[in-house]
C-alpha cells in the first residue's frame, strides 16, 4: 500500500469506519460488486445532488474506500491490518470476559450460601470457560461490517418441569432469573404444549458471564437462593440451562 492509501486508511480508522462498510459489502466481495457498489454510492451522494456539506465527507469516504478495495495489492495489505485490530479488539475482550467472570463469583452469593456451593460454582465456570476456549476459535468477525462481534455466548436455553397449577411466563422466569442477574429478554417455546413433560424457554443476558453463572447452575438440589422471593418451591420444577452457541458466527 503506496503512502497516499496509508493515509487514506487511517483517515477512515480516525472516523470509525472500513472501506467496506462506507460501499456496504462484503469482506470477501468481488472486484465487480465493489466497482458497482462505488458507482452506485458516488451517484447517490455526489456533491453537486447535494448541498448539504455534510455529503462532501461521505463522498470522500467512497472515494477513498473505493481507491483501496480496487487495487489488489492495497486490498491485501488493508485486510490484514484489519486482521491484526480485530484479533487485537478480541484479545482485550477475553482479558476482560476474564476479570468478569472473576469479579461476578466473587460477589455472587446470598445470605445462606454454603462455601462448598461457591467452591463448586467456581470449579465449574473455570472447567467451562477452559473448555470453551479450547474447542472455539474464539476470533469472530462480521462478514459484512468487518467488525467483531461478541465472542461468549449471553443466551441460555432453560428447562423445566411442567406443572398445570404453576403457570410459567415471561415475567415469573424473569424473576426466577433475577437471582443471577435481571434477563434482558426471555422467549418461550412456542412448542411447549400443555401435555408436555418438560417446557422450555431462552433466555438472554446482557452479560456472558451471567449466562455461564446460569448454565453452570445445580438444579438438582433447590438452594436458598429464592426463599427471599417465596418461591423455592416454583424453583424446585426448574430442572437444566444451557448455553446457547451461535454456530453463524465466521
């Protein structure tokens, strides 16, 4: 990459953006579909359509995409410079998925909770988390932004024992939830049929570590943690949660 593109690069670093998202394609598009998304882009935001001069940056963010995506060379040279931040980006979400998890043993406990349950809890998210770094490449880039997106997984699938006398919905999970940390959304199956043995429901989080707290969860045994709330008997049905792995992610 000659020094006026390097230049160019790192303008579009300094705004937040790659080439590929200022021509809205795809990582891996061919030469034809950039040079059609560039002619498509330039027309729409030429200055002379426009007398904002708010569109004067934008077409020189195309321009200066388009200067980079269409030679070879400086195309290779930018993917792996983008390269080199993503997994840089990843490596300080790992650090920081680390320091969480610990902060979020450390003070996750209630008034009754034996240490054997805190030793056994930890025990578990540190197999967990080795165990997940050790079968997932953990580097997870969108192919159409070029941008990371989260590495660990926040969505839990839960299990639990169908009772006709309990009525399990959103807002009773969600409270039952609460104990590890408020959900920010949770979905019944709409398969879960009034016969059923078990139904099920998935549940997201705001933090992964919330979900791998949850999902390392003993159900066998019904501990203190929702006497406070009345309803560990309802929390005596709950029986597994998983971890919900989103396989899309390249």
């Amino acid at each position: 990459m000659d020094r006026a593109r390097r230049k160019d690069s790192e303008w579009l670093k300094a705004n937040g953006k790659t080439a590929y998202d200022c021509l809205g394609v795809d990582k891996l598009a061919s030469f034809e579909l950039i040079k059609k998304a560039y002619r498509k882009n330039a027309l729409l935001l030429h200055p002379d359509k426009n007398q904002d001069s708010s569109f004067d940056e934008m077409f020189r963010a195309v321009n200066v995409s388009y200067q980079i995506l269409s030679d070879p060379e400086s195309r290779r040279v930018y993917d792996e410079e983008l390269e080199r931040e993503t997994s840089a980006r990843s490596n300080v979400e790992v650090a920081k998925f680390k320091s969480d998890l610990r902060n979020r043993e450390e003070t996750f406990q209630t008034t009754k909770e034996t240490e054997a349950c805190k030793k056994l809890r930890i025990e578990q998210l540190s197999k967990w988390y080795d165990d997940y770094l050790k079968n997932e490449n953990i580097i997870s880039t969108s192919t159409v932004t070029g941008k990371p997106q989260h590495i660990f997984p926040r969505t839990v699938q839960l299990k639990w024992k169908n009772n006709p006398s309990v009525s399990f919905d959103e807002e009773l999970i969600s409270k039952l939830m609460s104990v590890f940390t408020v959900p920010k959304e949770v979905k019944l199956f709409k398969e879960n049929g009034p016969k059923d043995r078990y139904h099920y429901a998935t549940i997201e989080f705001e933090s992964p570590v919330a979900a791998a707290i949850l999902a390392t969860h003993d159900f066998s045994t019904t501990q203190d943690h929702w006497d406070t709330m009345k309803l560990r008997k309802t929390a005596s049905l709950l029986r597994d949660a998983k971890l919900i792995i989103l396989h899309s992610l390249t």
